[in-house]
C-alpha cells in the first residue's frame, strides 16, 4: 500500500527513528513503525483485517471517513483512504478491497 503523511513534520517523524523514539518513547515508537510496516506490506487495506493485533477499524461521527488502527493504549494511528473519490461498494460503504493508498493524519488518543 502506497502512504503518504498529512504533513512533513508527521512523515519525517515516522521515517526517522530517533525523532520516533524522542517524540513517542522507545514502546510507541516500536509499535507506530510496526503499523506503519504493516500497512506499507499490505495489497490492500482489507488485509489489514488479518491482523488482529491491529484492530484497523472505521471512525465514526465528527470523524467519519478516517480509519485508524491500535497502538499502545489508548493511541491510535489515524489514516484515510488515500484515493478521490473513495471507493465505495454498493451499499454506500468504503471498500476495503479497493484501497491501495492512505495518508496517515495523526497519531493521537482520540477519546479525550
């Protein structure tokens, strides 16, 4: 899967171990670039369902349309499908089958 970053201080964050590790601490830091990993070795996002440990899952209200999937708990590394327009299936919902890109927005603990 192709990522890209909603800004250069984000992506040069997650590219760069030491500023990983100095901005999230060494276990957070482990886990955002497992994910990020993980997403990068994926044909599509529906893969990502394979990966329990992920827990990758649609956001909803004030957030509907991002995605996101588990770090350590309670941060969350929040994404979008990285497509225009987003593919969707009949129903109206995105199609995890379809998404080859995202653009990671945040890492964050979206439930404050």
């Amino acid at each position: 899967m192709r990522i890209s970053f909603r800004s250069t201080r984000l992506e040069n964050d997650c590219n760069d171990s030491t500023r990983l590790v100095r901005r999230y601490g060494p276990e957070q830091a482990r886990l955002i670039r497992r994910r990020l990993d993980e997403l990068e070795a994926a044909p599509n996002l529906a893969e990502m369902r394979n990966l329990p440990q992920a827990r990758c899952h649609e956001l909803a209200h004030d957030r509907k349309g991002q995605l996101a999937v588990d770090l350590r708990h309670p941060k969350r590394l929040v994404f979008e499908p990285g497509h225009d327009p987003v593919p969707r299936k009949p129903d109206g919902g995105v199609d995890w089958n379809q998404i080859t890109a995202i653009r990671v927005l945040e890492i964050v603990d979206y439930h404050d």
